[in-house]
C-alpha cells in the first residue's frame, strides 16, 4: 500500500472497514491481522487510532445505539398520544436500522461474550423497554388492540424491524428506506389500532 494512501486513513474509514469484517467474519472469530488486511494497513496503524478490536465494536455498536436512543428525544417521540408516538418511533427505528444498515446489524449479532458486549445488550434492552413502555401506555389510552398481549406484541414489532437487517440491501433496485418505513408501520399498525 502505498504512503499516500495510509496519510488518508481515518479512524471513521477504519471504523467502516472493522464493521464490515466483523459482519462477516464475526466479532469472535475476526483477530487485528484480519483487521489490517482488510483495511491494507499494518497493525501498528490501526492501534495509531485504536486500542484493538473492543474499541472499534464499542465504537460501532455506539453508533448504532446512538442512532436509535436518538429517536426518544425526537418531539415527535415525546409529544403526543402513545400510539402517535409509537408509531414515529417504530418508523424511525426503521429509518435509522437502514441508514445505520453495518452498524445496526453489528449490534443485533452481539451476544454477550466480551464487556462490550454485555454493555451494548444492556442498552439494547433498555431501548427495548423503553419502545414496549410506550406500546403498554397506547394500550392502556385503548389506542392498541387488546386481544394481543402487550408483551408478544413488542417482540413481533421488533421482529418485524430487526428481521430488515436480514434481506434489505441499499442497492437502489430494491424498496427505498421511506417504502421499507412505510410498509412495516403500515402492517404493524393496521394490525394493532384498535377499530
């Protein structure tokens, strides 16, 4: 590689390559050489911006929850009735999955091996809470059906969501992210509004 090239090395283009290995090969099984070969740059270059590897997934999965934490303080999350406020936050947690495609996915992969890990299912669970929170207030102002649980209902919302990180590929030939958006609040909602 040549000195050019690793003089434009940012930790953000870093960050973006250590995601997209970590998709791939895994947190577990993704070691500082795959790192460096993926990026074209010595190891030493990559701890010139990072302490190892838990620092970019910590970085990453920060991003990503940041995205989505964003949401709650969004006026449209805070400000009207549950249901209008769940339905915002649940097309945004689309809007933000898709634009936050790597990173999201990173997230959702996590499974507790490492302190990271750990700290990121910890906020993941408290996002989770805190959207079923506002499902449970819209149920209770009898905005919400009430022949589905409370609790059933949340995980088939945020398996609806998250599945998305699965098939959808920003390619242009596919669904747009506002089509995406639009199609899970319309199924959920639909299914979920009380007559």
């Amino acid at each position: 590689m040549t000195t050019a090239k690793r003089d434009t090395y940012t930790p953000e283009t870093l960050l973006s390559v250590a995601v997209q290995v970590f998709n791939e090969r895994g947190y577990d099984g993704t070691s500082m050489e795959h790192l460096s070969k993926a990026a074209g740059i010595s190891k030493s270059s990559i701890y010139h911006h990072v302490s190892g590897k838990e620092e970019l997934l910590r970085r990453a999965v920060s991003r990503a929850l940041d995205g989505l934490f964003g949401i709650l303080d969004e006026e449209h999350a805070r400000v009207g009735s549950a249901a209008d406020r769940l339905e915002y936050v649940v097309r945004r947690m689309v809007e933000v999955l898709i634009t936050e495609l790597p990173y999201v996915t990173l997230l959702l992969r996590v499974r507790g091996n490492t302190d990271t890990e750990r700290w990121a299912l910890e906020r993941r669970r408290d996002f989770d809470h805190r959207v079923a929170d506002l499902l449970k207030a819209a149920a209770a102002e009898g905005d919400i059906r009430g022949d589905v649980e409370v609790r059933l209902a949340t995980r088939l919302v945020f398996g609806m969501v998250n599945s998305i990180v699965e098939w959808y590929r920003p390619d242009g030939r596919g669904a747009s992210e506002r089509e995406v958006a639009d199609a899970v609040v319309r199924l959920a909602f639909s299914g979920l509004r009380a007559a």
